[in-house]
C-alpha cells in the first residue's frame, strides 16, 4: 500500500492527530480563559494580546481537528473495490465549506516545489496557474495578501487564466498566502466558495492549521504529502531541454510550459515525454 499506509492506518492516524488537536484546543482555550482573567485584575493589554493569540491557537486546532476527522470519516468509508483512495486536501475543502481546495508549495524564487489538490478541477486550475504565470496563489504569495474573485472579476483580475477555470466549470476563488516566521512558504486556494469565506475565521484558521500543524510539524501527515505532486519531474525536464537547446533552465521551463498548453497536455506529461526521450523541444 502506498501513501500513509493501509486505510485502517491511515484513519487511525488520522482519528489519533484529531483527538490530540481537539486537546490542545481546549487547552489553548483554557490558558486564554486565564490571562482573560489577569486582564480584568489588572488592566494591563499583554494579557488581552495573549489571550488573544491563545484564541487564534484554539482555532487552529479546532481547524486540524476537522481536516484529520474529515479524512478519517473518508478512509473508514473507503476499500480499494470503490475507487480512488481518498483524498487528505478534500477535507480541507470540506472544513473551509467550499468545492474544491488546492495547496502550492513554493521556492524562495516563487517556483512551484510541490501541489496538492482535493479533485481534478482544483489540480487543472493549478496546472493553469502553473502555465500561465498568473492566478489567486501566484498573486497571494507574491503580495502577501488574501485574494477573492467571483464572476467577470475574475477575468478582469487574470483574463487568461479566467477562461481556463470557466471551462472547468469553476466560478469563484480565493487563496490566502501560507506564511512562516520568516518567510512565505505557499498558497492555500479554494474554489466556489461562499463570498464571506476569504475574511472569516474558517478559512484563516485552515490555513494557519496547514502551516503550523501539518507542513511545518517535525511529525508532517504522510498522506498529504503522498497526494502531492511535486514538481521534481518538471524542473529535472527543464534541465535536460536547458542542454539540448541551449537556452537558460526558466527559458527551457517556458519552453515546457508552451509545448503542454499547444499539445493540450500537462506539464507533468510532457516533462515525462522529455525526460523518457519520447520529444526534445528544440
């Protein structure tokens, strides 16, 4: 079995990182409760900030809590003869209340390192961002803000990819950058969600759960990174194009990028074309 192990292991990973979520939850509610307390006696802001924190941590929490249950409740339901095995980010969707969610991972220079995706809609709209330079996560993680377009705006705010996504009968987005202590470290979007979504406390406390509880943690969810699709192939295709045409490694990136958008393939499958020796693009 690959990716995080059998399903039965899987789920009760899953149930066992919820339960311990659940727990911190409670604590970090309690610990504010305290300094909540503290505030009242002596008036002094430090403890309302800290409390305040602890209230965000209690989120977040609650957030991992709902993403491990959700995956849970997935692989109990799941045996191989049903088809595909579940998918960790569809509960991520599912905690944030939209359709689909896809996560991006990126380099210091703004490459694509690694992506995860709830189902094929939400992959397709990476791969777009992917080949065309522009979209909600390229935005988010380059301005550092949160970033919503419904309808026309979307085609206002990226007219090219916004023809990708109506054809995957997708109509709203909004991502939020995924920041460390020291830097940005990638973009959760979702897709067809509710408007309110890019401004609550749901959609915040998913993304601080993801960067905080599962990327970032020393024990990282296996089944996440089983269901991602690292770039690996891609950039080790744009090294070999780079040698045969002569050109830079973004130039031979860019090189990749046209022949899937004209063959109307994926980067992916062109770069495995590439790198088994099936095509040069020279």
């Amino acid at each position: 079995m690959t990716l995080g192990g059998s399903a039965s292991e899987s789920a009760a990973r899953a149930w066992s990182r919820a339960a311990r979520a659940r727990a911190r939850a409670a604590d970090c509610e309690e610990a504010a409760a305290r300094q909540e307390l503290l505030a009242e006696r002596t008036g002094r802001e430090i403890h309302r900030e800290t409390a305040a924190g602890l209230r965000r941590m209690a989120g977040c929490h609650r957030s991992a809590a709902r993403i491990h249950e959700s995956f849970a409740r997935r692989m109990v339901g799941w045996s191989e003869k049903d088809g595909d095995r579940p998918l960790f980010m569809t509960g991520v969707a599912e905690a944030c209340g939209a359709r689909s969610a896809a996560l991006t991972l990126i380099g210091a220079d703004q490459s694509q390192l690694a992506v995860a995706a709830s189902d094929q809609p939400s992959r397709a709209a990476q791969e777009l961002e992917f080949l065309l330079g522009e979209g909600p996560a390229i935005e988010a993680t380059r301005v550092l803000r949160p970033v919503y377009a419904t309808g026309a705006a979307v085609g206002r705010r990226w007219p090219e990819y916004a023809a990708g996504l109506a054809a995957l009968g997708l109509t709203s987005v909004a991502a939020l950058p995924l920041q460390s202590t020291e830097s940005c470290i990638g973009a959760l979007a979702v897709f067809d969600a509710h408007p309110g979504l890019l401004t609550s406390p749901v959609f915040i406390g998913v993304a601080d759960a993801l960067t905080s509880t599962v990327l970032l943690s020393p024990d990282p969810e296996p089944d996440l990174y089983g269901d991602t699709d690292h770039r690996a192939a891609v950039h080790q295709a744009a090294g070999m194009v780079s040698v045969q045409a002569r050109c830079s490694v973004p130039d031979a990136l860019d090189l990749i990028k046209a022949r899937a958008f004209a063959d109307g393939q994926s980067t992916q499958e062109v770069a495995a074309r590439v790198v088994g020796g099936e095509i040069t693009l020279t």
